[in-house]
C-alpha cells in the first residue's frame, strides 16, 4: 500500500506541509498532486467541491507518492468513512472541542478493532497495491486523522483532545479562533496565549500540534514554536498571487 509520508513524518519527529486546495479543479488538483509535496489538503468545508469533482480530483493522486488530504464538512462519520474509500489518505476534522468528539471524529477512519470504518470501496484495491483485502490489512498503519481546534472551548480541552489513541495532530484554525476570541471580548494577545497553549500542550503530551499558514515568516514561527504539521496557503491565493505578479511584469514592458 501507499505509504502516508506526511504521516510517517509526523510519527518520526519531523515536520510535514502542504497547501489547501478549495477550487473544484481535478485538473488543476493533478498539475499539484506532480509538484511533489508531502501532503494536499482538499478543503470540502469552505471550498467548491462537489462529492464528484473531489472523487475525481482524489483519483489524480493514485500514481504519485503525494498523499490526498480531506478537510470535511463536519463529524458525521459517513462522510469521513466516505472520503476514505475514495482515495484520501486522511481526514481533517473541523470544529473539535472535546476529547469525546476527538475519538468520535478519528473512529470511523480505522477499521476495528482499532475503530468502526465500514468496509467497501470501489478504488481501494488500487491505493492498496492489489485487492481491497490488501488495503484492510495495512489501512489503519497509514491514515492520518488530524483534528482542528478553533475555539477558547477547544483549547481549554486540549491536553485531553491530543491524548486520544487515534488523533495524529491536533491543528488550530486561526481564523474561526480569532472569530471566537472575537465574540468572548477577547483580543489578539489573547488568541496568541492560546496558540502558545496548544504549542506546550504538544511538548507536554508528545502529540503533533499543526497551523493553518498564512506565509513563509508565518511558518516559520509556528516552527520554531514547536509546531509540525503546517496546512500552508490556498490554491485561490496562489493563483491570484501569481497572476498579479505577472500582470505587474507584463505593465514593465511598456
């Protein structure tokens, strides 16, 4: 079977990164899947996809060692076993706050008697090397489950939450936590307090924390802060990004 290498790096003490995609392109998702990062993240919460367009763009990732990612659109356990059988090779779990929810969110992504995934799936034999037998026997070594934490909620749990058996990172969404931070009267000062709790629950329980990136500088912060796992930029930026820049180079030319 595919070996999960954003997995094996999280496991090893290393650091893993890699891009959201939210533009439902399985074309422009397989131009990515070839550029050779360790992992892509398909944002199905906020993105464009549609269940067709991501089983499309997921197919795009069976002949490279690039491991498919899904951020889904919530904790109904159909949808996590769902997208599995469809190629991703892990699952980004939105909106954790509670350990329970934690161990709710990672069970339907292992088959038992590690956790409750239902077997089946057309392409499975493909991702495990030769028969979806193949695939059951060695799936559970290689999903990666991460959950986010984006609340003052989640982060007053989350030394508990990062101590679930099968929870491999747990990620702070900045965003929907500076909303949140927002809405208590908190401020920015406070939202970064909870981020650096997040980095010394990790150092204390061993587990991977992880940060959605805006930049390079960004990252490389979190980094050093002790953070491993780093869902980097989107693909509707990037492509904004580099049009613009091409725009202000093709104005140079008179």
């Amino acid at each position: 079977m595919q070996k999960n290498r954003a997995l094996a790096k999280i496991r090893n003490g290393g650091i893993t990164a890699g891009p959201a995609m939210g533009i439902d392109s399985p074309d422009l998702a397989e131009q990515v899947a070839h550029v050779g990062f360790d992992f892509v993240s398909f944002d199905w919460q906020h993105g464009q996809w549609t269940e067709l367009s991501l089983n499309n763009a997921l197919a795009r990732f069976l002949h490279t060692d690039t491991v498919p990612i899904v951020r889904v659109k919530g904790h109904e356990p159909g949808t996590i076993n769902r997208v599995l059988d469809m190629g991703a090779m892990g699952v980004i779990v939105p909106m954790v706050e509670t350990a329970e929810q934690a161990a709710a969110a990672a069970s339907p992504a292992f088959y038992p008697p590690k956790g409750n995934r239902s077997g089946g799936g057309i392409r499975l034999g493909l991702i495990g090397g030769g028969t979806a037998q193949d695939y059951y026997a060695a799936a559970n070594d290689e999903v990666i489950v991460i959950v986010m934490v984006e609340s003052e909620e989640a982060i007053a749990n989350v030394e508990s939450i990062m101590q679930v058996d099968n929870v491999d990172v747990v990620l702070i969404g900045p965003g929907d936590l500076m909303i949140n931070v927002r809405a208590h009267d908190h401020d920015e000062a406070h939202h970064e307090a909870l981020v650096q709790e997040v980095a010394a629950a990790s150092k204390r329980t061993g587990k991977a924390a992880g940060y959605v990136c805006q930049s390079y500088e960004q990252a490389q912060q979190r980094v050093a802060e002790g953070f491993r796992f780093l869902w980097f930029g989107n693909d509707s930026v990037f492509v904004s990004v580099g049009m613009q820049n091409l725009r202000e180079e093709i104005e140079t030319l008179g």
